[in-house]
C-alpha cells in the first residue's frame, strides 16, 4: 500500500509539474510534445506507448462542405473509445482534377495553389483530436500515387505524364519515374516551397500554429519511399529534407515513414542506412505479409503459421536495429484481408482477428520487456465509409475509406461494424496504454 501511495503522489507530481494545459472551447487539452529521451519516446515526462491507426482521409472528411464533419467527429469517438490514441494521417496531397488513382479534391491542385478547404479540413481535423488528446504523425509526400506526392511533383517539373502502373503493370517503369524526384532540383524547389506554407500555418478554428501545436506528434517526410536504382540520391534527400523541416520546426519529431528493410532484394531501403541521420529522430516498420505474399487468404489454416514465424523474424530484425541505433521505433502500418479475400464489408474478420491479435501481442511482448517499440498503427480505419464497388478503384464521389484510391476497395479497412475486431484493438490499447503506469512505478521502485 505504501509503495502504491507512493506512485499515486509521484503521478500527481508529475502531472502539476510537467504538463500544460489549455482551455479551447471548454475542453481541457495536454499540451505537451512528443519527445525523445533516451531513445523513447516521451510525453509528460513518461514514456509514450500506443495504440494507433492509419486515418489518412482524415483532413479529406474534415472539409465543411465537400467532407463529412459529423462522421468524423462520429469516427474519432469511435476510435477513442476503442483506446486509440495515435492517427498516421495524410497532412499533404497535389495533383488537378484530371489525375487518376489519387484523392480528390487535393489540397495543391497546382504548385503553390492551394484549396483553403482542404486546408481548413486539416484545421478541423487536428482540433478535434485535440480535444480528445490524440497525437498525429502528419504525411508530407507520398511515393505513390495516391495523393500526388513524388510523381506529381515530377510532372510539374517537366517529366512527362506519370506512367501509372494500374494501367500498364509496368512497376519498374513507373519506381525508375518516381525515383528521379529524390534528385530533381525543381521538383524539390515545389515540395520545400509547400513545407514552409504548411509548417507555417496557423490553424484557422484553434488559432494555433502548426509547428507549436503538440497534437502533431511528427512530420513525415514520405509514405514508403524506396531507393531502388537511386539508394544515394535518396539517402542524401533523406538528410536533406529531414534538415530542412528542423530549420523550420523545432518543436516536432521528424521520421521517415518507410518500411525498413524490403522483403525483397531491389526496393533499395534499409532501416540502418536510409535512418542512420541525426534529423531522423525515430524508426518506422511496414509490415504486408499479404502483399510480400506470406501470407493467402484464399487458404489461411496452411499459410497463418508461417507468417507469424516471418513477421516475427522481420520484426526481431527491426528492433535490433533500432538498439543499434539508439532510437526508438513504431510499426505504424500492417494488416491483412477480410476472410477469403472478400472485399465485401459483410465478409468475416476471424483470420485477421487473429492475425491482429497476434502482432499486436508481439509488439506488447517487446514493449513490455523495454525494447525499443512504443506503438503501432493498424491500416486502416474505415469507421461509417462503405466501398461503393468492393474491389474497384476508388472514384469521385465515392465515400472514404482506409483503402486508399489506387488500390481495390474494401481490401483492408476495420469498420465501425467489426466489433470483433475492435475487441482485439481495445484489448491491445489498454495493454499498451497501462505500460507507461508500468515502467514509472518499476523506476520508483529501483
């Protein structure tokens, strides 16, 4: 009883002392930033463990005309009571209306051009959050298509029209196309051009600017960018970019958002090379044991096992390499298809169940015995968003979803109907959330 009194006034210290607090609109925020210390990452003084998803529609669904405010208010609920308290989310997309496989509208629709809508439902986005002291890790560019990202800042440079694998198949056509963007002057003169407007901005409904709003946890730099032919160009773009974002923020975080290391030999990532950089503060891991072909849906009891061996395996590895590093890291995108590989939101979740469980037990092991991983990010939340067509590309008009638009809807979306799935995150959230309670009170007792 007396070491638990102990840690109850040590908690309530701690709280008075280190975290501020702000009254906006008769809710009560934290308003402390993510940091890191000795290689964790921390908030309010403790170590910051989470339960997070991949909510990249977010700022689309945010807009007060052309979005859905009430479902995203209805969604951030639904997330919150399910214990989730970081979102990966898009906080940047460009191309016109004419570009295919990509989110519409766009917050860029020319360089320099920008819809204040978007904007402003990027605004509303991160103010709600706020509200409910969640964290955002804000996507800044995208190596694929489906937010314009590299491609589009290419074609704005001149380099001809994006040469869009849906249509062609050819995928080293298009990765030697988007891998030109790590070395093109201009291209990158367009993307730091847009960093300066959006670090800068000032949050139309808060009236906080984005760089001193601690609902960000970090700016990243891309959505899986990948070297391949270009592993130099790339690595010194890295270094570059992840420079320049501390010249004009040094309140946030700054990772890199790719998956680590490829399962396969030519992707030209490695999570000890591309992350060994002083602006890069923490790791990221993608694991797709469907898409790397581990895992079959179609035949589930012969392939689970096997994944799991591989999934741990890539995982160990990741971790190693982030001790070796000395910094922290995150698996903040993995997931596998509804069962049989039915892209109908009536399809069952018993094998991803399963698989989520699985994984999320993992990282909780790791966590648990202070290895350097402090959260993970499911993909994706779908919340009230139905496919219009299950397995087609996304078009206008078309509700949001966690699939994003160059890939078949439906595919690996949690809805606000699974809740046998929310089971497992909630399960998994308070398992997460209750480590921070953990590791104080075992440093108390040392």
């Amino acid at each position: 009883m007396k070491k638990l009194n102990t840690l109850l006034l040590f908690l309530l210290l701690l709280g008075a002392s280190c975290v501020k607090q702000t009254k906006e609109d008769g809710n009560t925020a934290l308003n402390n930033f993510v940091t890191i210390q000795n290689g964790a990452l921390v908030l309010n003084g403790s170590p910051y463990y989470f339960m997070g998803a991949n909510y990249w529609y977010g700022m689309n669904i945010g807009m007060e005309k052309e979005g859905n405010r009430q479902r995203l208010i209805n969604e951030l609920d639904q997330m919150k009571a399910m214990g989730i308290t970081n979102l990966r989310i898009l906080a940047s997309s460009e191309g016109d209306e004419n570009q295919a496989f990509q989110v519409h509208p766009t917050m860029q629709s020319a360089p320099g051009k920008y819809n204040e809508e978007v904007f402003e439902g990027l605004d509303f986005l991160l103010t709600e959050m706020r509200k409910r002291e969640m964290k955002a890790v804000m996507v800044l560019n995208n190596f694929w298509t489906w937010s314009g990202g590299m491609p589009q800042y290419l074609q704005w440079a001149g380099k001809g029209e994006v040469p869009y694998p849906q249509i062609s198949k050819e995928w080293e056509k298009f990765t030697d196309f988007t891998t030109q963007f790590y070395s093109n002057e201009e291209a990158n003169k367009m993307f730091e051009a847009h960093l300066e407007v959006l670090i800068g901005r000032t949050n139309s409904i808060s009236g906080v600017q984005y760089k001193e709003d601690p609902t960000i946890m970090s700016w990243q730099l891309s959505n899986e960018p990948r070297g391949y032919k270009k592993v130099n160009e790339y690595r010194q773009w890295i270094k570059r970019t992840a420079k320049y974002i501390k010249t004009l923020d040094t309140n946030h975080l700054v990772s890199l958002g790719s998956e680590g290391d490829s399962p396969g030999p030519n992707a030209g990532i490695n999570l000890l090379g591309d992350n060994d950089i002083s602006e890069i503060d923490y790791l990221t891991v993608h694991i797709w044991a469907q898409n790397w072909r581990w895992y079959n849906p179609d035949e589930p009891e012969n392939t689970i096992e096997d994944t799991k061996l591989k999934v741990k395996k890539y995982l160990d590895k990741h971790i190693k390499d982030a001790q070796r590093l000395g910094k922290p890291a995150v698996l903040e995108e993995f997931g596998i298809a509804r069962d049989n590989n039915d892209y109908s939101p009536k399809a069952t979740t018993i094998w991803r169940d399963k698989y989520y469980q699985y994984v999320f037990d993992l990282v909780y092991q790791y966590a648990k015995k202070e290895a350097p991983i402090f959260g993970m990010n499911f993909w994706a939340y779908s919340g009230e968003g139905r496919p219009t067509r299950p397995k087609e590309y996304w078009q206008k008009g078309d509700d949001f979803i966690g699939d994003p638009p160059h890939e078949p809807q439906g595919w690996y979306g949690v809805y606000d109907k699974d809740k046998s799935t929310q089971e497992v995150i909630k399960e998994y959230a308070k398992k997460m959330n209750s480590l921070t309670t953990i590791q104080v009170a075992e440093t108390i007792e040392r």
